[in-house]
C-alpha cells in the first residue's frame, strides 16, 4: 500500500474474490488510484461456453492421443503419444 500512496506506482486494479485473502482491505480499496472489481468476468455466458469448449478441445487432443491445447509444463508430461 505504501508504493500507492507515496505514488511510486501509479494506481492498481484489482480481481476481488469472496474469500478474505482475495479482499482489499477498506484502507486500500478507498484509495483513489485503485480499483477493485468482482470476480464475475467467467459467469457471462459466453465465458461459461468458451470455457465448456475449451475442455471439450482439450479432452478429445487427450483420447485422440495428442497435446492437448494450452498445456501447461509440456516438458514434464509424461503420457506422451
């Protein structure tokens, strides 16, 4: 907080979940150069789809016996085709 108030940062902006670790504190979300919005950008339907479809893709590369897309830590990935 205290880059933000002496301005050695410009401002911030935050993804606030319902769990106390992801709230800003009332000190720091009333400060003038941040911005904190709710976690709700996956519940427009066309996230909840895009999402849906995503596993789709990824489960059908993993029977068909390819990398499916966006994998993460290749290099570790043992179930190789």
């Amino acid at each position: 907080m205290k880059v933000l108030t002496e301005g050695r940062i410009a401002g911030a902006a935050m993804d606030v979940g319902r769990a106390p670790d992801q709230m800003p504190s009332l000190e720091l979300a009333g400060l003038p150069n941040v911005i904190a919005t709710p976690h709700v950008g996956g519940l427009t339907p066309p996230a909840s789809e895009s999402q849906a479809m995503d596993t789709v893709h990824q489960v059908e590369a993993l029977v068909k016996g390819e990398v499916p897309p966006g994998a993460a830590n290749l290099d570790r990935w043992t179930r190789r085709p």
